[in-house]
C-alpha cells in the first residue's frame, strides 16, 4: 500500500515539471521576440529594408490655360500644334514664335497722271476753231462756222497724235480727203483731214502722243484754196470742241 502511494506523488511532481518548463520556455519567446522587434539595435540606426532609390526630378509645374465659356478644353489642346521642321530637320519656328519682320507703310497709290499733250504739225494756227461765229471760207468765197482748226504746213510733213487714243476708222472722203479718227479718254474724239494717201495707223490699233499717223497732203479738196495743211476737228460726243483748249502750254503754241 505505502509503494503504491510514493508512486502517485511521484507522478504529480513528474506533470508539475512539465508545465513549469513549458512555461519558462514560452515566456523566454516572449521576451525574445520583444528583444527583436521592439528593442533598438546598439548602433542607434534602424534597421530599413533594402529598398531601390528613386531620382529625384525637379516639379513640373504646367503653365495656367485661359478657359472660356465658349472655348472648351479639347479647342484648346488642338490649338497647340506639334512644331513642323524643314528638309534639313531644323525646328521651324511656330507661328507665335516667329519675330515679326520690321513693318515697312504701304506706298500710297501712285497718282492718276494727267494725260500727255503735243502739237499735231509744228506750224502754226492759220483758222482757228470759231464755234458758233462766223468767219470767212476763202475756198467757197462765203462765211460760215468752222468746226475745226487749221494749221499750215508743208506736203509731206509729219502729223502726230495729240494724246494717247485708239484709232478708230481710217478712210478717204472725197471732200476732206484723207482722214483719220482717233479716240481718247473722257469721250473724248480727234479727226485729221486732209493727209496724205496712205497713213501710218490701222483700225483698231493704238497710239501714244506723238506717235506719227501720217503725213501732211494736198487732198483736203473743201479747203484747196489753202494748199496743204491739216484741218483737225475734236469732238467731245456730239459736239465740237476747240482742240487748242487742250494743247493750252504744249511746245509750239
């Protein structure tokens, strides 16, 4: 009886030491791992994991855009084209960029230039434009109006225009002999009697003044009495002018 008692107490005492143990143990993890994890290190650095470093890049800072109520986002993104390069592969300047060249004024219109006037013979005046007076025809031995002007000369001299024109009919009347018509500017017309047979000018052609349309003739048979000389009418329509009022100041007046 007493031998099977001992062995019960002994058994007691074998369980007793193995929780005491097992507890030594888990408190001796215990203050390990707060050692590990919670204790700093001797040397006063942390511990850091070996991580990669980033660059470090200066901040972008985009500039403000200036949105209104009628120009969306997308209107203004489309705007700002990429920069073009030449053949060369240089950047071409964009529109904003370019330095504007150095303004230069716009010339005036140049000035309407008055037309040019010149003498149509280089003789002088012999009956000149009377208008509604009257004066004296020594070829019909009468007094009447005459339309035109005469200027003495010799057969064959130069006839020039008087100003720049277009020739309009170049005929030959059996009383005025041979005749050329011009046209100029401000309905303005010119009509040489009494050439010479075959002028220098054709219909449709054009002349500047002094341009020779023919040579003084002895054709003019209205005014035969005169010998050669040149009759010049000017007509402004319907009515006839007196040409010198346009030859006013011209060399040989």
């Amino acid at each position: 009886m007493r031998k099977y008692g001992k062995s019960n107490a002994a058994a007691r005492m074998d369980d007793k030491g193995f929780y005491i143990i097992l507890t030594i143990c888990a408190l001796a993890i215990v203050v390990s791992g707060y050692v590990l994890f919670f204790v700093p290190s001797s040397s006063g650095e942390p511990v850091l994991e070996d991580t990669p470093s980033l660059p470090v890049t200066a901040p972008v800072v985009s500039p403000p855009v200036d949105l209104t109520d009628d120009e969306p986002l997308e209107k203004v993104m489309e705007d700002e084209e990429e920069p073009e390069t030449d053949d060369a592969g240089e950047r071409t300047p964009t529109a904003a960029e370019a330095v504007p060249e150095e303004s230069v004024p716009a010339s005036a219109p140049a000035a309407q230039q008055p037309p040019v006037w010149v003498r149509p013979v280089e003789g002088a005046v012999t009956i000149p434009f009377s208008g509604e007076e009257l004066v004296f025809q020594p070829t019909f031995g009468d007094w009447r109006v005459h339309t035109g002007t005469d200027y003495a000369g010799d057969e064959g001299d130069r006839v020039y225009a008087v100003t720049d024109g277009m020739v309009e009919r170049v005929w030959m009347d059996s009383l005025y002999g041979q005749c050329v018509e011009l046209s100029h500017a401000d309905g303005l017309t010119t009509v040489y009697m009494g050439l010479k047979e075959g002028p220098k000018v054709k219909e449709g052609g054009t002349v500047k003044a002094g341009d020779v349309i023919g040579s003084l003739g002895a054709t003019n048979a209205s005014e035969s009495a005169q010998g050669a000389h040149l009759h010049l009418e000017a007509r402004v329509g319907d009515r006839a002018v007196d040409v010198e009022t346009f030859l006013t100041g011209t060399e040989g007046e």
